[in-house]
C-alpha cells in the first residue's frame, strides 16, 4: 500500500524501498522510539530500515498538520454554532438574555425532547453537556470550549465563548467570540482558564 501511494507522490522515493519493485508481497516492520534512538526491526527480507524512515519522516509530520488544520477548522465551526444559538436563546427568553453557559444551551439530561429556560436544546450533547457549566471546559475534536455569559442583575446582556486546543499536539490556535459573532483567534499556548469578553474582544479577527 505505502509502496503504490509513493509511486504516485514520488517515484524516486518509491524505488528507494529495496524490495518493493515490481512485488506486491506485504513487509511486516516495527519500530521503537528511544530518547536518542529509534530502533527498528523487520521479519521481512525486503524491508529497507532507512526507506521506511524516509517515508515515517515525509509522510508523520503531513498527517500531524491536516489533523491540526481539521480540529481548528471544527472549533471554529463551533464557535459559530454556539454564536447561532445564543442569537436563538436571547430571542425566545429576552427576560433572561443570553445563555450562562454550555449546558444552558444544551438538552435536557432527563428528557431530552423537553426544553425550557435552563435547558434551551439548541445544542448538541457533544457540546451543551450538562457539566459544561460556567468556568468549566467540555472537550470535542480535540479542543475544549467554555461559555461565560456577563450578566447584570437577572438578564445577560454579553457573553464570551472560547475554544483552546487539549494539547499543543491539537491545534496552534485559540479562539473566542462575543455577542458581535465575530470570530477571533490567538495563536500562542494552550488556555488553562477561560478569558472574559474583553479580553476577546483584543484579539484579532479571523479572515
């Protein structure tokens, strides 16, 4: 298989694999990362330890950057969900404005075909999990959001959301929304806690 998408990548590297022209016979090989070393062994003859090297070290980092782009990709689109349904929320209960947090938004964990003020279902499970209340993060695609809503009195008249990657394995990027539902981002280390709409709102948008 490795062998048949280099040949349409790269012709030279695919005849670099000792063994594997004109064979179609599978190789079995493993290998061992060490601190200082990565070990390698075959119980295939036609394995060639530096070939395979050279296509771990072309083809890893590519995967590792198209599943970074996905996860910022999906946080984003999330963000833009959860924006559509605060929108959605302050029109139906205007006596309460904006939602609190994440679970305000989502179902109802006893009837999830029952909505009300405190559990809108304008929101997924995946996001508006009912531990997904203020100051807390729920995880999804490999980034973990949090919803805060600034509220005077009874009625919230603002809120900010957040996206920071799990790990820095993750994604690069942190994201944040208020009330104007522009997307902003922050390209820097992972998030431990979550920002306020001020502070959102000093990040540059996204283009």
């Amino acid at each position: 298989m490795t062998a048949s998408r280099l040949r349409q990548l790269s012709p030279e590297i695919a005849d670099a694999v000792s063994g594997l022209n004109g064979e179609t016979a599978p190789v079995t090989f493993c290998a061992y990362g060490e601190d200082s070393a990565i070990r390698t062994v075959s119980g295939s003859g036609g394995a060639d330890a530096g070939a395979v090297l050279v296509v771990a070290a072309i083809a890893i980092p590519n995967l590792l950057r198209a599943r970074i782009a996905a996860n910022e990709s999906s946080a984003v689109a999330a963000l833009r969900t959860v924006n559509t349904a605060e929108i959605a929320y302050s029109s139906s209960h205007p006596q309460k404005g904006y939602a609190r947090d994440l679970a305000t938004l989502g179902p109802d964990p006893g009837n999830a075909s029952r909505y009300s003020p405190e559990h809108a279902g304008m929101l997924d499970a995946s996001l508006g999990d009912a531990g997904c209340t203020a100051g807390s993060w729920c995880t999804k695609s490999g980034y973990r959001f949090s919803l805060t809503a600034v509220c005077k009195q009874r009625a919230c008249k603002e809120f900010v959301v957040v996206g920071t990657p799990v790990s820095s394995g993750t994604g690069t990027r942190n994201f944040c929304s208020v009330s104007d539902a522009v997307i902003r981002f922050h390209a820097g280390s992972v998030l431990t806690s979550p920002i306020s709409a001020s502070e959102c709102q000093e990040w540059p948008p996204l283009q």
